[in-house]
C-alpha cells in the first residue's frame, strides 16, 4: 500500500486506538473509528505496521517518544531556541533607551514613532504568522530541516547587519521584520519535531521549552545594560549576534524530527479532520485566548521591565515609587523568574489534568492577582515583588497549555496540532501588538479617586484605568472559559 502521509503521529488515545509491543521500537497499532473518525478516513490512514516492516526492511528502527537520549537532547535543544528566539524582542526595550538617548537617533524624523515599535513588530510577526507558516511545513515536510537553518542564519545575520546602521527604516527592517521571519524559520519546525519526539509527555515538554521565553527574558535584560553602557549599543548588538551563532551551531544538529519523511516527493496531503471547526469549545477557547492576550502584556509592559530607566520612565509605573535601578531589576527578575516556574508546573499539570480546569484556575488566579496585589498593594516595593512572583506563576503558565488545547482538538490527525497552535499563537500575537497603544492610551485617564495607598493612586492615579483593564480582561476570559468547558463536557456527555 503506498504512502501517502508524510509522518505518522502516535498518541495515547483508549478510546480509538490499542497498542500491543513488537519489539523495544516499534508499535503496532490497530485503528479502530472513534466519534470523529469516519471508518473510510481511518481505512486511507497507513497502519503502523506497514511502517515498521519498511524500516525493519531498512535495517533501522524509531526512537523512543518521551524518552532516550535523543528525546531528552532535542528538549534541550528546543529550550535553548526558544530562548534565543523569543526573548529578545521582550529585551528590546534596553536597546531602544540607548537609541532614544542617542542623537545619531533620535534626532531623524519620525525616531519616536519608528524605534519603539521595532520589538512590539518583531514579537508580533512571530506571533501572528503561525496560521501561514505552520500549514505551509506541515504540508512539505522536506521544508523543515532547511528551514531550521535559514532560520538561524538570518536571526545571527539580521542583527549583525543592523549594528553597522545608522539609519532608522533600516534598522526597523533588519532588528524588527528580518529578524521575525528568521525566528519563524527556525521556531516552527521546532514546535512540529517536539510534537514527534513528545506525545505522552507532551504538556511537560512543552512546558520546559516554553519556559525558555522566560529564562532568556530573565538574563538579557539584566545583561545588556553593562555590555551597552561598555560597548554601546551597535557593538553590543553585533556581539550578541556573534552570540546566537555560537549558541545555536552546536544545537541545531539536534533539531530534527523523529519520524522519516516518506519516499515520495511532493506535498502531503492536506488535512482532512474538520471537526474543531464545528466545535463551539475551540472557539470559545480561542476567543478566550485572545482576550487574556489584551490582558497579559499589560503588566510586563508598564512594570519595570528593564533593568534601568526606560524610554518611557517619565510614565513607567516603577519610576512613580522612585526605586532604585537595583529594585527595578529585583522586580523584573521576579516576573521572569517565577513565569519559568509556573510555565514547568503548568506543563506538567497538563499531562494529568483537564486543561480547561487548569486554564480556569490560572485565569481566576491571575485576575486576583491583577486586582489585589498589583491594584490595592502595588504602592510598595514588596507589593510589586509579590505580584511579580504571582503574575509570573499564574499568568506566565498560561502558554503551557496552548499544546494540550491544540491536542486535545486534532485528535488522530498527524500535523493538525501544529496547524491549530498556529492560530493559538494568533490571539496572542493581536494582544501583543495592540497592548502598547491601548495602554498608552489609558495611562492618564481619568482617575476615580481611589484610595491614596493603594496601586490603583500611584502616580496619582495615572495606572488605575490601565490596572481596571488588564484585571477586567482576565475575568471576561474566565468567563469565556466557564462557557467552552460546559460547552466541552456537554460535547462529551452526548457521545
């Protein structure tokens, strides 16, 4: 029988599916319809069997999933991509303080408009390009492998070219838009292989990898401030691209897939399981999503997210109780600190629990957290460091569980997961994007006299509407969720 799927995709599925063991490396699966499998559909699907004998035929055999050096050694891999990848954008903000101060920059037309959207643009390119570039390499599985280093030649490339300009548009281009589509080719076949390699374990993989957003966010802005204030920051910038390309050379041999492509050339087939489309749960979920998206960045927007003062220090929260370069550094560490625990916790949690309970606990939690500790103790440094560690816990976990969601509505569809974390990743790229203008303009509205020691007055209650907001939003979210579960377990009672 030919093959006409690029990859194969074994979960734990009871209900659909029963596994008995051949030998320490290979499966073999017998295919029985589940609710939204037709038996035509699973009928066209290769067994594994076939697979097996063609790779025992070829003297070889697949690795462990969720286990073995080499599952273990991609992790780690994945970690340090995600790291690299994604955490600088969130850094940029160091950069643009030197550039702000910088006459050679800010003194050409349009700096102030220009030079602050470059890592808001990069971050949300990233995000928001999953929907075309997820179904593209799912689609041609030969692009992966390729792209993984393309990738990380334009990242390293982007920016060592834009620390030799001078001139604005360029820099927006290479540090802002290049830089994106480099992370893009390099991240998203990352995310197809670690849905190969990981299927048990799934949510706990997905939850270390993710955490390197957070672990890269935590060093960067604490190490960028000395190395500019040394070096300044177009020398700063071409040494950390040396950096990425010594970081990523000896990773990126890891970076693959754990099942062989297929011998037959051309496109694989497109995917055909539409039934998260009619599902009411996957909407609600994803509107959900999007919401938490306006809600989340606020905070790491407009708390002190940089080491020292930052171009918008005249209206930085952190600058309105006077703390020290020091404090403001403890309070970041904080945020990025805990977010790597929770994104670990939460993982973890997801390869055991029911994901919408999980994400109903870390929206509640994080409104609570919004409202008491940012809102009514946010007026004192150790208020501040408290919502940190809460914030970073409850509301940086919330990304661990886009892969149990996507999971959970792909069902037996090889690749579909990937393709529906795509449009995961969307609502919180639009959040990313929209966040710096909607708080800019809600700082400084009109206040409703709150009581004066309280976070909702600092600054004589220029946060308090934006505070309002973000709080507001994860309650909407929670609301949204409580809908999409009910909507998920009526779904599930009617089977």
């Amino acid at each position: 029988m030919p093959h006409h799927t690029d990859l194969i995709e074994l979960e734990s599925r009871p209900s659909s599916c029963r596994h008995s063991s051949i030998d320490d490396d290979v499966t073999q699966l017998t295919v029985e319809p589940s609710s939204s499998t037709s038996r035509a559909d699973v009928s066209s699907q290769p067994s594994l069997t076939d697979f097996a004998s063609q790779s025992t035929r070829n003297g070889s055999s697949l690795p462990p999933a969720d286990q073995g050096i080499q599952a273990w050694s991609f992790l780690v891999a994945a970690f340090v991509v995600e790291a690299i990848v994604w955490s600088f954008p969130f850094a940029y903000g160091v950069f643009l303080e030197s550039y702000l101060s910088d006459p050679v920059y800010s003194s050409q037309s349009h700096a102030i408009t220009l030079l602050p959207l470059i890592g808001t643009i990069s971050s949300g390119i990233m995000y928001c390009s999953g929907v075309v570039l997820y179904p593209t390499i799912v689609r041609y599985p030969r692009m992966r492998r390729p792209s993984v280093w393309v990738g990380a030649a334009l990242c390293a490339a982007s920016l060592f070219g834009a620390s030799y300009t001078t001139r604005i548009p360029v820099l927006f281009g290479l540090q802002g838009v290049l830089y994106a589509l480099g992370g893009n080719f390099l991240y998203f076949p990352t995310i197809f292989y670690m849905n190969e390699w990981f299927i048990r374990l799934r949510g706990t993989a997905s939850g270390i990898v993710f955490a390197g957003t957070a672990a890269g966010g935590l060093i960067l802005p604490l190490a960028f401030p000395a190395l500019i204030d040394r070096y300044g920051a177009a020398k700063s910038l071409r040494i950390y691209s040396i950096a990425i390309a010594c970081m990523l050379l000896p990773v990126l041999p890891w970076i693959r897939g754990r099942l062989p492509h297929t011998r037959i050339y051309g496109p694989a087939p497109r995917a055909s399981n539409r039934q998260w489309i009619k599902n009411p749960s996957w909407w609600l979920y994803t509107m959900a999503n999007l919401v938490q998206g306006f809600g989340h960045f606020m905070p790491i927007v407009w708390l002190p997210i940089l080491v020292s003062k930052s171009i918008s220090s005249s209206s930085a929260f952190a600058s309105e109780l006077s703390l020290s370069a020091l404090q403001s550094a403890g309070a970041l560490a904080a945020l990025n600190g805990a977010s790597v625990v929770g994104g670990l916790v939460m993982g973890y949690l997801s390869d055991h629990f029911n994901a919408w309970l999980l994400a109903l606990g870390s929206l509640i939690s994080t409104a609570l957290a919004t409202f008491v500790l940012w809102g009514i103790f946010g007026n004192t440094f150790a208020g501040l460091i408290a919502f940190g560690l809460a914030y970073g816990i409850v509301a940086g976990s919330w990304s661990s569980l886009w892969m149990s969601f996507a999971r959970s509505y792909a069902k037996e569809e090889p690749g579909l997961s990937t393709t529906l974390f795509g449009y995961i990743c969307l609502g919180r790229g639009i959040g990313n994007v929209m966040s710096t203008p909607i708080a800019t303009a809600l700082i400084g509205a009109k206040s409703y006299a709150m009581a004066s020691a309280t976070g909702f007055a600092v600054g004589g209650g220029r946060f308090e509407s934006m505070i309002i907001y973000s709080g507001t939003c994860f309650v909407a979210s929670t609301g949204l969720a409580v809908f999409g579960w009910r909507s998920d377990m009526w779904s599930f009672r009617r089977q």
